[in-house]
C-alpha cells in the first residue's frame, strides 16, 4: 500500500488590486474629513502602504 503525499495549497490572495485601491479611497477620504483629528498619521501611513501594495 502507497500513501500518496499531497503538495499543500497554493496560497491565494485574500483582496485583489482592485481592493487596494478602493481602500486607500476610503482612507483618504477620511484623511480629508478629519485632518485635525489625533491620530491621522497612523491612516496617512496607511493610505501611503496601500498605494505602495497597487504598484506592486
């Protein structure tokens, strides 16, 4: 008796391109509403990852 060994899954990607730039829309749309209010450098941040993931 052969026990059959299986490669694992491919791994597939959770959010596509498209994704990612719906969600850097969204955050700088709430970068723009609220750009005196603490803590806007974290989404900035963000919104600045986002936009280096569509280049890739």
């Amino acid at each position: 008796m052969t026990t059959q060994v299986r490669e694992p899954a491919r791994a597939r990607a959770v959010l596509s391109t498209e994704d990612f730039r719906l969600l850097q829309e969204a955050v700088l749309f709430y970068l723009r509403a609220h750009e005196d209010a603490p803590g806007t450098a974290k989404f900035s941040n963000l919104y600045h990852r986002l936009g280096s993931a569509t280049r890739r």
